[in-house]
C-alpha cells in the first residue's frame, strides 16, 4: 500500500472512531456523573415557591448537572407561560380548567407535589389573642359588609378581645393567583352572595381591598398596615411572624391552618380524586380539616418536545413525590397521602417522548 492510500485510510478508522464515539455519548443515560448540564424552567405559583426552591436546592446536591430556574409569578402567570410553552413546567393551585388545557393544543399531566393552607393573616395592633373568623366574617370583609374591627360578625365569636372600631383594610392578590383561586373558591361554597357576584377564578374583580403582588407582596402590605387582613399561604405568616385567624369549618369548629389540619382536610381526597387528579378540597368535612386547604400542582405535558430535558423533569418529578416529600413539614406543607401517591406515580408513568414512556421501568 503506499504512503497516500495508508494516510488515507487511517483518516478514514480515525473519523469512524470519532463518530461512534459522538453516538456513544449521545445515547448516555441522564445520572448524577454523565452528560452536559441540563436546565428545566418553571414559572407559576407563588405558593409552592419555598418548597420548589428547597427541592432544587437538594435535588442538585445529587444532580449537579441538573440547574432549575423558578419564577415565583402566581398561578396565573404560571398557566400562560407554560401554555404558550416558554418554560417545561407551570406551578399552580388552581387545576387548569378543560378549555385552558384544550388551549394548549397537548394532554396536560397535573402532578400534585403538596399540600398546604392558606390562612387569614391580619395586623392589629394591641391585640394579642388568636381571633376566631366564621365564614360569614371572611366572606363579608371580602365583600365589603363588614366594614370595622368590631362588626358584630368578628366580635361575637370572639368575647373578651378588645377590638378596634377601625376600618379594616383588605388586602388582595393583584395577580393572577392560585392562591387567589383557592381562598375565592372556598368563598364561593361558603357565601351564595360571593357565588352570584364575584364566582371563581384566579383573578377576580376584587369588591373592596387594595391588591399586592404574590404571597410575598400580600405578606408585605399586610405587615406594613395597621388594621389589615389579607389571605397567603402559611408558611409566608410563619416566616414573618404575623399572626393568623382560627377559622370555623363545615363541622362548626374553629381550627387553626397546620399541617395536621391540612392533612385531615385531605384525608378522604384520594377516594374522591379523579382519575385526572383535579380536585378542590376547600370547606372539606371533617372536625379537624382546615378548610382552606388545596394541593399545589406541577403541570407537564404528557408528550415532551425534547427527550433529555423531558426525562430529566419525570426524574424530578418522581424524586419530588417520594424522597422530596420529607423537606415539605420543614416548610409548613403537608406531605402527599401514600393513596395519593400512588395514583400520582401512575399520571407521571403517562409523560413520553415520541410515544415512549420516559420513566425507567
């Protein structure tokens, strides 16, 4: 062979050698040590951000290749973003109503990650004892009824607490608002008159209050307000010591947003819980539910446009409902039902690329 030919044909080995290789990295399986980085972008609910930002946190320790960008933007934002497919997976308190998934143009997989309260925070000077609010109180501030501290509708249920005759100044979500959909949905089953007037939705047309941004901005305006109310999840009164209301529940007992309430609230919810995993578990039945309770959820269509990120998700997304359950009490959620896990497990089995089940059997 000559010298051209022998240099030839070693170009050749050699270029062979360099493409298989090529095709060897390309079929590598997503781990903890192999492949490039691998970023997932989620937008929605402020309500779940705490535990979202945990997750990551923890998640990465064990996937360092793995890098998530959350924007905290509500329920609302959360739903739009991920509709118009900008980011690989919305958060929301609010399931996705058939016409906004039909308006997706794909099948919607909505995975619940936790569960958690949204309680009524207020800031009243001088007052020191934990106030006990019916749904007659909340819905009627909320309208713009009951006007002053010591309207007989909040004073009669709490003898003995020297209430202020000032205005109550209401704060509100200006966003659009998983959060916002809980608390109005659970006006809606408690008050006809809110029902007819205001109804359900993740932004309303607000009857009285002035609105901040998040549960982060609700959390502030109320901190910053004498003789303020206003709705966020719990552990955004927790974090910034901001007392919140015992509330009276369908059985008629005052209970207090907690975990263990939460959890009762949604103790009978895997019995009821549709195949596709939308539920409302606000006003539940129940001596000891809290009933303004809801499941927060991750949204993710069930057929991926790109197979690694996909898979990386479902990963995720599994690790989340098993192993990322226990960082959820640290936060002030309650933790997925094991009924409730298992039926999580079989939606998440359903996500795909190209027709194929993402998740390792």
């Amino acid at each position: 062979m000559s010298l051209s030919k022998h240099r030839s044909a070693v170009v050749v080995v050699m270029a062979l050698i360099t493409m298989g290789a090529l095709t060897l990295a390309g079929c590598g399986s997503f781990g903890t040590s192999g492949g490039g980085e691998i970023k997932l972008q989620g937008a929605g609910s402020t309500f779940a951000n705490p535990l979202y930002q945990k997750w990551f946190s923890e998640y990465n320790k064990a996937h360092s290749n793995m890098k998530f960008d959350y924007q905290s933007i509500g329920s609302g934002g959360g739903i739009k973003q991920f509709s118009a497919k900008t980011v690989d997976f919305g958060g929301s308190d609010a399931p996705m109503t058939d016409e906004q998934i039909k308006a997706t143009g794909g099948e919607v997989i909505h995975v619940p990650v936790a569960l958690g309260a949204i309680v009524m925070t207020y800031n009243l000077p001088g007052v020191q004892t934990e106030l006990k609010l019916t749904p007659e109180a909340i819905a009627g501030m909320y309208l713009g009824t009951v006007k002053k501290w010591n309207d007989p509708a909040i004073a009669t249920n709490n003898p003995g607490v020297n209430l202020p005759a000032s205005d109550i100044t209401i704060v509100h979500r200006s966003d659009g608002s998983g959060t916002t959909y809980v608390f109005v949905d659970y006006l809606a089953k408690v008050s006809s008159e809110w029902k007819e007037k205001v109804g359900v939705n993740t932004s309303v047309n607000w009857p009285v209050g002035v609105g901040a941004k998040g549960n982060e901005g609700v959390t502030g305006q109320v901190k910053q307000t004498p003789n303020s109310i206003g709705y966020v999840e719990l552990i955004y009164a927790e974090q910034n010591n901001l007392p919140h209301a015992l509330v009276k529940n369908s059985s008629s007992a005052f209970v207090k947003g907690s975990l263990e309430s939460v959890t009762a609230a949604a103790a009978g919810a895997s019995a009821q819980m549709p195949d596709d995993l939308r539920i409302s578990i606000t006003n539940a039945l129940g001596k000891d539910s809290y009933p303004i309770s809801a499941f927060t959820y991750a949204l993710v269509y069930k057929e991926q446009p790109d197979q690694a990120k996909g898979k990386a998700l479902v990963d995720f997304l599994w690790w989340a409902i098993h192993d990322g359950q226990q960082y959820a009490r640290q936060l002030h959620y309650a933790s997925l039902a094991p009924e409730v896990v298992q039926k999580t497990e079989q939606r998440i089995k359903l996500i795909s690329y190209q027709g194929k089940p993402l998740l390792a059997s």
